[in-house]
C-alpha cells in the first residue's frame, strides 16, 4: 500500500513504542482477571444515544443518514458498521460489542470513583489535570484489568487482512483471549469511545499514518498517546515528525492533526473499510469507499491519495486506456 494513508506505514515504529516505552500506570497489580471482570456484577454505563441511532443496523443506513444525525450516534457503532461483511466479522453482534465496552466504561467509572482521592491529595503528579488523571485511569483500567493492547502479531508483520486488526471487535475480543489486540487505528476508537460514555471532551485526531486521542474543552487541550503501555502526552509538534516527517505542504493543507467531527470520524472508518477491501483485492469496491470517505471529509489528502492508487492498480486491466488518450487525464474536451 506504499506510501499512502494512515494504517500501514508506522505499524511497526508504533508497535515497538508499545514494547519499548515506559510510563507510569495506576497500578502494576492485577486484581483480577479480565474472566473475572466480565462475570462480576458491574453496571453498565451506555452510550448517550438516540433513539433512531440506535436503530441504525446497517452500513447502507449508516451511510445514508444526514450529517447533523451523526453526532447523535455511538462511535463504537459507527465504527462495528463499517466493518461488517469483512473478514473477521463472521457472526459480528453489534450490540453484544458495545455492552462490553459499557461495562468497561462503568469498571473505568469505579476505580476512578474509588482512586479520586490520590489526585486531589497530589495533582502535580498527575500533571495538575483532572482530564490527565481521569485518562490515566481509564487506559489503566483498559489495558491492566480488560487485556486491551496492540496485537503482537502484527508488531513486524502488518497484515490487515482481518478486519480485528483495524476496528474495535479486536480488541473486545482480546479482553477474553478470542484474537491478540488491535492496532493504532482501532485503540484510539476504544479509549474515545469509552471516555465518551462518562462525559469526557475527547476526540480523535490523525497524523500520517497514525492515529492518537484528544482530550479538549473550555479549560483544557492535551494529546492522549496510548497505543503504547500506558499513558503518554506529546504536543502537537511531536506528530509533525512522528511517526513519519509532514512536508510544509501536508502542514498547510489542514489534513492532519485537527480534532475530528463526527462526519470525518466516519469517513476515517469508512477508509478504514476500503484499506480491507483493498487487501481482499477488491479494488473497485476499495475505490468507492476512498471516494465515500473523501466526500465525507474533503480536507483529507489520504483519501483523494487512496483513490487515485486503487486506480493506478486497475489500469493494467485495461489496455485501451493506455491506448486511447481520451481515458486519460490529459485528454482535450470535446469539439462544441
């Protein structure tokens, strides 16, 4: 896949930071086991959902719906639709996906609930940000007690033939041991998702090749790097050389590093669709939701780039182009 989009270039740089660099956690000890957690009587905390949302079980719908109705959906259901009908999504239960990450976001509640207090008794350890803090302990609580990590297969081999290395069914499935991780198009999804079911500002955000977190509101802006252990915040200048170098073009073109809406967010997981597809080899089909995903957020260079790379593919299928300027891109308008 060369040079283009956000998935496969900086797999193997972001899976050895997750080998490599060490951070601070809550805890090192594991109280119990993510089996243990998944039986134990915890409430759910739900998406803030509608209700015509949460009556949208299709991508067709999905992509159908008016881009003012998108807010009012789940990311996490936003993200399970784009990813049905791809390999490894046999048997996908939608809703059984999303309870989980209800329960995760009612553990998340309760540990913080319970270890509040270690913040107000020092916040200069923890950055003086209750944001800070509150993130800590959901990625904690993700990655120590609900075996949310990176997919260790994938560290030097990224294959993305299966769709739980690119949405968040892999990562659902890692807490019970049914798959190995995900990656860092998938983690960010969960950490927002979950922080969103308790009220937290945070978005996603993409660089080339990579996507992280963002908390942001009225009092407070911080980057949230946690494809790795544990947690790490990088300014927004960290992302403008890693994991690849933005030429001044990339910078001023807008394309990366902007909190995204909701409507950019599924266009990110619609491209996401297309990188599959276009592994499947199924080029047309990857081409058109390249397309989809560029009419959904036209700032994007990487998807316009997706586009024309997924037809350079096609080309050699057909002959007559090559032969006959008029398929070209330099052809001369017709005679009035």
């Amino acid at each position: 896949m060369g040079g283009r989009g956000w998935i496969k270039l900086a797999t193997i740089v972001i899976a050895l930071g997750a080998i490599l660099t060490v951070t601070v956690v809550m805890s090192s000890q594991q109280t119990s086991t993510p089996q243990q957690l998944a039986t134990s009587p915890v409430l759910a905390v739900k998406a803030a959902e509608t209700k015509e949302a949460k009556e949208v079980n299709e991508l067709h719908q999905l992509l159908s719906l008016d881009s003012d109705k998108l807010g009012d959906m789940d990311l996490a259901r936003m993200n399970l639709l784009c990813a049905q009908g791809l390999p490894g999504a046999e048997g996908l239960d939608i809703e059984k996906e999303l309870a989980v990450l209800d329960r995760w976001a009612a553990l998340v509640k309760s540990e913080t609930d319970r270890s509040l207090q270690r913040f107000y008794k020092d916040p200069a350890n923890y950055e003086n940000s209750l944001g800070y803090f509150k993130m800590l302990v959901l990625i904690t609580v993700l990655q120590r007690d609900n075996g949310v990590r990176y997919n260790p297969e994938r560290i030097f081999n990224p294959d993305f033939s299966d769709c739980r290395d690119v949405f968040i069914n892999g990562l659902t499935q890692a807490s019970t041991g049914e798959y190995p991780g995900g990656t860092c198009v998938s983690m960010p999804v969960v950490y927002v998702a979950v922080a969103r079911r308790l009220g937290y500002p945070v978005k996603l955000v993409t660089t080339f090749s990579h996507v992280f977190a963002r908390w942001e509101d009225e009092n407070e802006r911080f980057n949230i790097e946690a494809t790795n252990k544990g947690l790490n915040v990088y300014e927004d200048e960290h992302y403008l050389t890693w994991p690849e170098t933005l030429t001044d073009l990339e910078i001023e073109s807008g394309s990366y590093l902007r909190s995204l809406t909701p409507v950019e967010e599924l266009a990110a997981f619609v491209a996401a669709r297309g990188y599959i597809l276009e592994e499947m080899g199924k080029l047309p089909e990857a081409g058109l939701m390249f397309a989809q995903a560029q009419v959904l957020d036209p700032v994007s260079v990487d998807y316009f780039n997706n586009i024309v790379w997924v037809t350079q593919r096609q080309i050699p299928k057909y002959p007559v182009i090559a032969e006959r300027k008029r398929y070209g891109g330099d052809r001369t308008p017709p005679k009035p």
